[in-house]
C-alpha cells in the first residue's frame, strides 16, 4: 500500500542568511514548500544555525552546495537520509577577473575551491557567521563537497547544465532529477488582454558584484531610459553597493528590497527586465518578469539558455555596450508570447514541487 503523504516529513535547511539577506534561493526554497503541503506533504523550513530535532523528519532537503560548511554538520549529526539542491553557482571568472578586493587578488593565484573555503572563514571573521563543522575545516571546501554529493541519496539541480557543470568540478557522479526554477501564478501573471503602455527598465536582484548592477548602471547612465534597481545589497558587497551609487544618474532609482507581491508591480510597468550577472544558473526574476510581460536581457554565462532558448536577448555582462545594445533590441521588440506559454508549461511552481516529491518518493524506502 502507498504511504499517506500526509505523514510524511521533510525537512529543508537553509543558509542562516536567508531572510535577513534574500535571494532567488529565498524564493525557491519558500515556493517548494508552499506547493509541496499542497500536495498535503508536512516541510518545516530551518536555517543552517539552529538547534534541530531530526527525529522526526523522513528526508533532510538541503541547499547551495557551494556553501558545505552548512551541511556537513546536519548531515554528520543527523544521520539521516538527505538530498542537496545543488544550486551550484561558479563565482570563480568574477572572482578572479573582476573583483577590486584582496579576495579578488588572490583569485588570480589560487584554485577556486580555495578561495571558496577562504570566503567562508572570512564571513566568520567579518560577520560572525558560526562554522558548526570542525570537519570542513578539516576536509576542505573541494572534499567536503565530494562527500556531500557521494552520500547524497540524490541531486536536484536546476537543469541538466548544471549537473554537467557540478560533475566536470568535481568528478563525483549521483543519481540527479532535473527540478526546475518556475513562476508562482499566484502572483505572477499577466492578462493577455494587458494593453497599457510599458516604458520602464527593472532590474530584480540582490545587489552584489556577481549580479553585475554597476555594468547594467554603466550602460543606461543619463540615456533616456528610466531604470528601477530593486534588491537589497548583500551585507558582504556594501562598498560594491556604494560604487554603484557613485555612478548613478537621475534616471536609475533603486528600489530595495521588496515581497513578491509588490515586485509584480514593477514587472506590470517594464518593458525589459535585465539580469546581465556574471553567472545564473537560471535567472529567477527573469522568469517572473517574462511570465508578467517584459522582454528579457539575461547574462550569456551560465545554465541560462537551457531555459530561455531563442526567446531571450543575450548579453555580455563584461560588457556595458553588449548591454546596452541587448536592452536596445529588446525595448523595441513586441512582448513575447511564445515565452509566457513556454513558461507556463515547463516553469511553473506545481510541477516543481510535484518533480521534487517524485525525487524524494524514489529514494526513500516505505514498508
């Protein structure tokens, strides 16, 4: 006999910055489990520093596997079966490239994987961010993530890009299921008889260096475009945040931080959203603009075609004129409809969550 899924528990884990600092993980980790206990499955969402009773859980759903220091604990102590969204971004071309920093410098001369465990001791340093697991001081920041991806019962990347990418890193092969990035209808849609004028920019994204606003601020500085900047700068980027003060003009606004509800708003009034980061594995905001009407600009770095294909204009976010001209082509072009319906059939949260329970029902065993 099936098990009643009203009885079973998972559990997901989550960086301790989750809310204070949000970002498209903030996003997808809220929406899986919205549809998830639509689905009558019971999830409690933990952030990665708090005192947790794992008996009574079924499954430990952890994500960013870029950040093991937050794993390896749980999954030592609670020695229960586990699954990891990978969410494996590569920050190593802005590190290395870009990056005015010591870090930044260091970049150059050190593999990735280091300067990945340097970044971890440096947020316990500068943000008091607790390290719980003596055992990734030990193992390092390349071996602990081996060990996570080998025990793991199974992966859940984004797309099959960036399982690719994740095993090329790293050689460690595991069963994954693709669980795609989607839109909440709920919040995000826009009436096909939508027929009111669009002239605005939006950029939807926490401001940091790797989502590359100073670029995008570089290529529509005192042009005719009005561009709104909404995100809240990441407590470890406020002088990348000041930088791009510095060189803004009268018409870019920045917005801060706001609810899905009143970002929907804004994409109602852009025609173009634009998301030029040096990385995406895929570019959530960019699916909420596309599925509310905007036309798309998205960085050429990263899983980002796998998702949008020929319906996106893509930039090069080294780049200020790729940008610019990007947005030019895409502010003239007619809203795209063949996207909104790509997206409604493929990126849409309940068959995220529905995906997501296929995975865990594979992998756990019921009597």
């Amino acid at each position: 006999m099936a098990r009643d899924l009203r009885t079973l528990k998972i559990l997901f884990i989550a960086r301790a910055t989750l809310y204070s600092s949000p970002g498209g993980d903030t996003v997808q980790i809220d929406s899986t489990a919205k549809y998830l206990r639509k689905l009558n499955v019971h999830v409690d969402i933990k952030m990665a520093n708090e005192q947790i009773k794992y008996s009574t859980y079924d499954l430990l759903h952890f994500f960013n596997i870029i950040r093991p220091a937050d794993i390896l604990w749980h999954v030592k102590a609670s020695k229960k079966p586990y699954v990891i969204s990978t969410i494996f971004v590569d920050y190593s071309e802005y590190d290395q490239y870009h990056r005015k920093d010591t870090l930044g410098y260091v970049s150059k001369f050190l593999p990735a994987d280091l300067i990945e465990y340097a970044k971890v001791i440096a947020r316990m340093i500068k943000n008091g961010e607790k390290i719980n697991s003596w055992d990734y001081l030990l193992k390092g920041h390349k071996s602990s993530i081996q060990y996570l991806i080998k025990n793991a019962k199974c992966l859940l990347p984004n797309s099959t890009s960036e399982y690719n990418r994740l095993y090329a890193a790293y050689r460690t092969p595991q069963k994954y299921f693709v669980i795609p990035n989607a839109i909440d209808t709920e919040r995000f849609y826009a009436s096909d008889s939508e027929t009111h004028e669009r002239h605005n920019l939006l950029s939807v994204a926490r401001i940091e260096g790797r989502k590359n606003q100073l670029n995008l601020i570089r290529a529509v500085r005192n042009s005719p475009y009005e561009l709104y900047i909404v995100g809240k700068p990441s407590p470890n980027n406020l002088s990348y945040y000041e930088a791009c003060l510095k060189e803004t003009t009268s018409n870019i606004h920045f917005i801060g931080h706001l609810t899905q509800e009143q970002v929907s708003i804004y994409y109602q009034q852009a025609k173009v959203h634009i998301l030029p980061s040096w990385f995406e594995t895929t570019g959530l905001s960019t699916l909420e603009a596309a599925i509310m009407g905007c036309n798309i600009v998205i960085t050429n770095k990263g899983d980002t075609q796998e998702y949008f294909g020929e319906h996106a204009y893509y930039c090069d976010p080294e780049s200020p004129e790729s940008i610019r001209q990007a947005i030019d082509a895409a502010y003239k072009a007619p809203s795209n409809e063949a996207l909104r319906e790509l997206i409604l059939k493929n990126y849409i949260w309940e068959k995220t969550a529905q995906k997501t329970l296929e995975a865990y029902l594979s992998v756990l065993s019921f009597d």
